[in-house]
C-alpha cells in the first residue's frame, strides 16, 4: 500500500521570478492532498464541519531538497504518522511524478476542535468520526 497521492502541474502564477515553484505554494499543495485524502476516503471536510468539528493548522515545516519548476508534473503525497485524543499529524512529499526525484518533504500538527475552535477530545464527543481517523492512521502508520 502507498501513502494517498495526486499529481499536479506547477502552473506559472504558482513560480518566482526563477520559475521555481514559489515556496509557500509546497504547503497549499499540502493542504490539498490532506483535504482530498479525507475526501477520496469517503469524509470531505465539509461533511466534518457539518459535525461542528474542524482540523486546524497548528504548525507546518517543510525540507526543501531539489526545487520544482515551472511546467513539471509533481506528485504530492501525504500519510498520517500520529493520532492523539485532540490531535493529528501528517507527513507529505513532492517529487517529480516521472523520474521520482524529491522536491520537498514536510509535516504538519492539527488540532481537533469545534467552530469556536475550542479543543475537543474527538475519541468522546465524536467517536464515530475519530474512529475513521483512527482507521486510516493504522493504515497508515506502517507506510
């Protein structure tokens, strides 16, 4: 089994002037592959905010390796590699989709809370949602 991925192309508004893909674009690409892993598997986050529930960011790193540049295919891949009773943390990579090799790695740290976002232990006020959590970060803890 792989981590969920998808493949994207670096559009030129996404580059700097060095037709690098601009920095700050690895994390939307983050966020993109966390939000449509979550749909692919059957619970877009809208679905969750219909719960009162929310994933926000509480922190985000990326590890540059080798730059992505205009017009290349990327391949952005995210697994989850730790669950709390109020928390989750993801892993992702870019690489190039034809030849493999890595643009970035990175991580990032979400909170489970409520529209006030207030923390909530999600095993108890919503235990059917992290139950689906939980389902995926066993399968994906090992990858």
């Amino acid at each position: 089994m792989k981590p969920y991925s998808f493949n994207i192309r670096v559009q030129y508004f996404d580059t700097d002037k060095m037709m690098v893909l601009h920095h700050a674009n690895y994390i939307r690409y983050f966020e993109t592959a966390r939000t449509e892993y979550f749909r692919e598997e059957g619970f877009p986050y809208s679905e969750m905010e219909k719960e009162d529930f929310q994933i926000p960011v509480l922190g985000v790193e990326v590890k540059f390796n080798d730059p992505a540049v205009y017009d290349e295919v990327v391949s952005v891949s995210c697994r989850l590699v730790k669950l709390g009773p109020a928390s989750l943390e993801v892993d992702y990579e870019v690489r190039n989709a034809e030849t493999g090799v890595l643009h970035a790695t990175g991580h990032s740290r979400h909170g489970f809370t409520n529209h006030d976002l207030r923390p909530i232990p999600l095993k108890k006020r919503l235990p059917e949602i992290y139950e689906f959590i939980e389902r995926l970060y066993e399968r994906d803890k090992d990858l």
